[in-house]
C-alpha cells in the first residue's frame, strides 16, 4: 500500500532572510534609540522615534511569517518599509550630525535588502500558498 507522502511546508531562506532582517532592523532600532536620545529634546525623541515605530510594525508582522500569513502581510510590510525607507532617504540627505546619518543609514541598509526578499518569486510563492 502506498501510504500518503507527508508533506511539511518550511519557510524558503529569502523569506526567512527578510524575517531575520526585520528583526535585527528592529533590535537595532532599541540599540540606537538608547544611544542617541542622550540629551534630545522630547520634540527630537519624537522625530527620531517615529520612523523606529514603523520598522517594529513591521517586526511584528514578521513574526507571522511562518505561520498563517498569507499574501496581505507580505504587501503590507513592503508598504510600511516603503514609508520607512522615504523617510530615512531624506533624513539621510538633511542629516546635520554623524549620529542622525547613522539612524537614517542602517534603516536604509537593513530595509532595502528586506524589500527585495520579499518580491522574489520564492517569497511571493510562498505567501500565496494553500491554507
């Protein structure tokens, strides 16, 4: 009798890659907001902050990566690393200090790759997989 070959679905490396990115991206963010809020304003705080809270959205919606997540979480964090991604490019250009090119730069050198990933055609096949 031949019985049912088990099937386990595992996540491809590229979509793997982007996950990790996002989370370093993430705990990087924590690193640099410690190091570099010394001494800001709360009106700095705030403007340095904001680009950092939509990279750890898109932490979090990685960690559905290999569960359940389907083609919608995969365009979402695209869009939100999109937003991320303009803003850092411009607050790279008007960075006034060596500390705010640094922030804006390692958003750009860690998001950049993660929106790669997640349009290769193994990572497109396996957010559009069955249920």
């Amino acid at each position: 009798m031949n019985s049912p070959a088990r099937t386990t679905a595992t996540m491809p490396r590229q979509a793997r890659a982007a996950q990790l990115l996002l989370f370093a991206l993430a705990f990087s963010g924590l690193v640099v907001m410690l190091a570099l809020s010394d001494g800001l304003t709360s009106y700095g705080v705030g403007n340095m902050i904001a680009p950092w809270m939509l990279v750890w959205v898109c932490a979090l919606l990685a960690l559905t990566y290999d569960g359940g997540a389907r083609n919608g979480v995969r365009l979402t964090t695209f869009v939100v690393m999109l937003f991320v991604l303009v803003g850092s490019f411009n607050q790279a250009f008007d960075a006034a200090a060596p500390g705010e090119f640094l922030d804006a730069a390692l958003r750009i050198a860690l998001g950049a790759p993660v929106m790669v990933l997640l349009f290769l055609p193994e990572t497109v096949a396996w957010f559009d997989r069955e249920k």
